[in-house]
C-alpha cells in the first residue's frame, strides 16, 4: 500500500512569548514537517498545525493507555511507560516535566530530534494518522513508498505492540497483511507490558470515573466509558442504553471473526454491574461514519 514519506522532526516544547510544552503519550507527539505543503491536501484533508509549527500525530494500528482524556487517565503506572517508550525510541534520552499533574514537557534532550512518517490520512481532527520513524531515510521527501510488513516492522507502531506497550486499534483501510502484522506482534507480547493486568475480557465491576482510572482496558472503551461517568451514571448498568442513545458514540464496527457488521453496544457485556468485551480489540475494526 502506497504511503506518502514526510521527512521532518519531532518536537516536545517549543519558546514563543512563552514556553510551551507539549503533553505527549504513547501514541501522540508532535512533528514538525520539512516541508509543510507535504500535509496540506492527504487524503481530502489538512492537518491541523498549532502555532510552534507542529501538527499532532495519531499512530496508525494501536492504542495506548491514555494519560490525558477530558481530565481522565488510564492506568497511570503503564500509560507513563507507553510514553516513555515512544520519546526513548525517537532519540529522547532525558524529559522533565511540570504542572501539577506532570504532564507537560519543561525541557527535553537531545531536542528536536530527526525522523519520519508514512502517512496517507489525516483525522477530523487534523492529525495525520502515521506510522513513525525516528532516523534518516533514503527516500525523497513528500514521495510515496510502498509499506510492506518488512517497513512497518521498524517503525515505533510495532514496537510498542511488541514491547506490550500498545493495543491493537484499527480502523478501515489498513492492509490486511499490515493489521495481521501488528496483531501477532501484539499476541507475542501478552505476557509483557500491561497485558498481565488487562481487563478488557475480564468482567470487572467499575463503579465511578474513579475506578476506571485505576484500570488498564482497550482505550476505546476507556474513552466512551469517560463520557458516560461525565454524564453524570453511577455503575455500568446503563452503559449499552448510553451507547444506543447516540449514533456518534455507538461506534459501527466490523467484526471479523464473524464477518458482519455491529456497533460498540453489540461488542460489550453487561452484567451484575461487571463489563467486559465480547471480542479481542484485535478482531475489531472500526467504520468511520
């Protein structure tokens, strides 16, 4: 599958009228492209460039533990070594932070640091959905290159699946030879990184928002679930109802061990006030609308 190969850098703050850091995670960081016409038209869309210059990446096939969402966190112990991880890969070696929640970046080295993306989507929100690379590549700049499982098995995506690091996450569109890929790497990890403690097929009783930040579960529930406690429920005895009132949050999905269509209510278990999922995150594939 062809990808479009933008050369740039990856940046954690940046010094305007003041210092600003980012607040990056497993699966998010920004990047500043060599050249910026390279992001203007991918896919039908523009990526979204803050004011340092640097649009926000979101890594395609995985999903790590959330540190920041609406105010909420995952796991924080291995949401922070998902983070760790993927600065470490990119050339990182030392990030201090601050703010009362330690999330921002205050200063970073070696910074900026070299690298890469294959890209062929931008988001709604305007970030380009990515394999990354930290390094040099022999490619010419804004060209396209064909991705095979040999190429995705160096970027920072697959190794964050293989260090038990990150879920599968998958959207349509994704070669099937490149989300088989990523499943096995995920699968061969299963007793590393967080997989010990996950409990997306594990009924588990979530009373609160309190709770759930306690938990390592596939993000995207994690996700809806932050909304629906923000909603104002207690438990989740409503959670598929919740689901179904709204078609935005009832994600369409295809399920692939039975080949056929269902949404996120059709996937999720509810029962004595315990939630689990129905299938691995790795059988799922979302269906934008």
């Amino acid at each position: 599958m062809p990808y479009f190969l933008i050369k740039g850098e990856f940046h954690l703050f940046y010094q305007g009228k003041r210092h600003v850091g980012s607040q990056p995670d497993g699966d998010s960081v920004w990047f500043k492209p060599k050249n910026p016409g390279n992001l203007k038209d991918v896919g039908g869309r523009k990526a979204e460039v803050n004011p340092g210059g640097f649009v926000q990446l979101r890594f395609e096939g995985i999903d790590a533990l959330e540190l920041h969402f609406r105010g909420a966190h995952q796991e924080r112990q291995w949401a922070a070594k998902a983070r760790d991880f993927t600065l470490g890969q990119l050339g990182f070696s030392s990030v201090e932070y601050s703010g009362e929640k330690m999330l921002s970046v205050k200063t970073a080295s070696p910074h900026p640091r070299a690298g890469y993306i294959l890209t062929r989507a931008i988001d709604p929100y305007g970030r380009p959905v990515s394999f990354v690379y930290a390094g040099a590549s022999n490619h010419k700049d804004g060209k396209q290159v064909f991705l095979d499982v040999k190429t995705l098995n160096k970027s920072i995506n697959a190794k964050l699946a293989q260090s038990g690091n990150a879920f599968p996450a998958f959207y349509t569109g994704l070669p099937t030879d490149l989300r088989s890929r990523i499943n096995a790497l995920a699968r061969s990890a299963r007793k590393r990184g967080f997989w010990p403690d996950d409990k997306t097929l594990k009924p588990t009783t979530i009373a609160d928002l309190a709770k759930l930040e306690e938990l390592v579960l596939w993000p995207k529930v994690f996700r809806r679930l932050v909304s629906y406690f923000k909603d104002g429920n207690k438990g989740v005895a409503k959670f598929e109802e919740w689901l179904r009132a709204d078609k935005d949050r009832d994600d369409v999905l295809w399920i692939v061990p039975n080949s056929e269509l269902g949404n996120m209510h059709d996937v999720i278990i509810v029962s004595g006030g315990k939630l689990s999922l129905r299938y691995s995150p790795e059988d799922l594939i979302v269906v934008p609308r």
